[in-house]
C-alpha cells in the first residue's frame, strides 16, 4: 500500500519538475494529477506511521527535485523541518475533508511559494521573468579521474585523512581513494550515510581542527561562495567564514584542493601561513588551486 503512495508522490513530483513557480499565471495551473486524486481518496488506508513515513518521503524527494533545478538552492535544517510541515499540513488538510481538492492544491502550493520565497530569495527575482518552464541550472557528479585531474591530486603524495566536501550521491573519488588504501570521508546533502560518506550541508557539518591531511571540493563549495560573492543579495559572509573554517580544519603541511579558485578571498590569505599554488586546467574556463597550510 505505502508503496503505492509513494508512486503517486513521485509521479506528482514528476508532473511538476521544471515548472516556474513564480510565473504570472502558473499558480492557477498547478494541480494535482489523478493519481494524486487517487492517493487523497485513500488516505484512510494508511496509518498515522505510514503517513509520518510518507511525508518524510515527499520532503526528503522535494528538496531532490529543487536542487536540480537550481543547485545553488541551499535549504538547512531549519527550511527542511518548515517543508516538512507543509506536507504536514496537506496530509491534515486531505483527512479534514472540509475543502475541495482544487482548493487543497491551491493552499499547498502557495505555502511551498511562501515557503522558496523566504528560504532562498533569489529565486523570485531571476525567476519572475522566465518562461513557464525553467531551465536547470546544471550538478554533476563526476568521475574520479576528472577530479583527479582538475584538482591536482597525487594519490602517492595526498595526506590523509582526506575530506571531500560535496562528495556526490555516490563518493566516487572518496571510494576510489579508499580502494587505493587512502582513509577518505565525504559528505554531500544528498548521499546516503554509510561509515565514510555523510548526508549534510556544508554550513552544518562539524570540520573540527589541525584534523584533516587533504580537504577537496570539485566545483562544489567554492563554485557555490563564488556565486553568492557575485549576487547582490549573496550570502557571502557566511561563506567567507566557512572558507576560513575548513582551512582551520587542515593539520599543518595539510592542503585544500578546490575548483574553481577563489582570487577574491585568495589575496587576502596570510602568506605566512599559507602556500597558494594556481594551476591552469585544460580549456576549462575556471583555474583550480591548492592552498598547503605551512603553519
């Protein structure tokens, strides 16, 4: 039964991905599908744990589909619980059974409106204009050796331990450097927790100090500081002191190898501190750097 919930949350998802929320007449051709219809015809099927179940499932697979439609959406903790109680408050409005189901659509989709306007934005401003459909800002996950590549990496010389900030669903370069015999952690926000691979948020995770040998992040966290660095409305200052955070994290001789680099925070390093090494890759239009922590 759960199961069959289930695909009707995705196939709801499905029916919505891409779609701009923020266009002029787009919120009055935001509905339901039949088998969502089918689904709020059967609520009383399912207890109140498989209904916890659900929602959980729903809030976890929005925030998937959001973020691949923007993936500098950043949602914390916080704006996870929030979503978490709209879908709350759907399921309590489908069994109160008081309003239509067009009316029970219009008020789910005004709070998730709300509900994007105040957890990121941005959105409304560059979205407002757009088309009915937006085009994906795009994140992929990508293959050990471009990473290698791109960040300079020597897997006979790397420190460990070895951190790999937005690692990817899969951890490919963290698994591959655990095969090489390299004690390797990643977190991402959306990989499942194993013994080396974490589900977090980089504001969130806890990077501790002098711990880390080698910190990674393939146009991941600094493709993001860089981002809000250009935005009027960027949260850059939180972004500055999390840069400063993970170079606090290294041991001393530990290094930080990330895409694309970051001139505008880079210059203002104490070189006495700190080593920078620029490198040119390919005929990407971005460079890589490796800052060593000397002391």
């Amino acid at each position: 039964m759960i199961d069959e919930f289930k695909k009707s949350i995705d196939n709801q998802l499905e029916s919505n991905h891409g779609k701009n929320l923020f266009h002029d007449g787009l919120k009055d051709l935001l509905k339901f599908t039949p088998l969502t219809i089918n689904a709020i015809g059967r609520i009383g099927e399912i207890d109140k744990d498989s209904e916890n179940l659900l929602i959980d499932y729903v809030t976890h697979k929005a925030i998937q589909v959001f973020c691949k439609v923007n993936q500098y959406y950043s949602f914390n903790s916080q704006a996870q619980k929030d979503l978490r109680n709209i879908y709350v408050q759907l399921f309590a409005n489908i069994r109160n059974n008081k309003n239509s189901v067009d009316q029970i659509s219009k008020e789910h989709y005004d709070n998730l409106i709300n509900w994007l306007q105040e957890t990121n934005s941005f959105a409304e401003k560059i979205y407002q204009s757009k088309t009915e459909l937006v085009e994906p800002v795009a994140c992929s996950e990508y293959s050990s050796d471009l990473q290698i590549e791109i960040l300079q990496i020597d897997i006979l010389k790397i420190t460990g331990p070895v951190l790999d900030i937005g690692c990817g669903k899969h951890g490919n370069l963290v698994l591959y450097l655990r095969q090489n015999g390299i004690e390797a952690y990643g977190f991402d926000r959306f990989t499942l927790d194993t013994s080396y691979l974490v589900n977090s948020d980089w504001f969130e995770f806890e990077y501790g100090l002098d711990k880390w040998g080698t910190v990674i992040s393939n146009l991941g966290f600094t493709n993001h500081f860089k981002h809000h660095h250009l935005r009027e409305d960027g949260n850059f200052i939180d972004y500055a002191m999390k840069y400063m955070d993970i170079l606090n994290s290294l041991k001393i001789d530990g290094s930080f190898h990330y895409a694309p680099n970051l001139p505008f925070i880079e210059q203002y390093l104490d070189k006495t501190k700190y080593q920078l090494t620029e490198y040119n890759i390919g005929e990407y239009d971005f460079k890589s750097m490796v800052i060593k922590r000397i002391k």
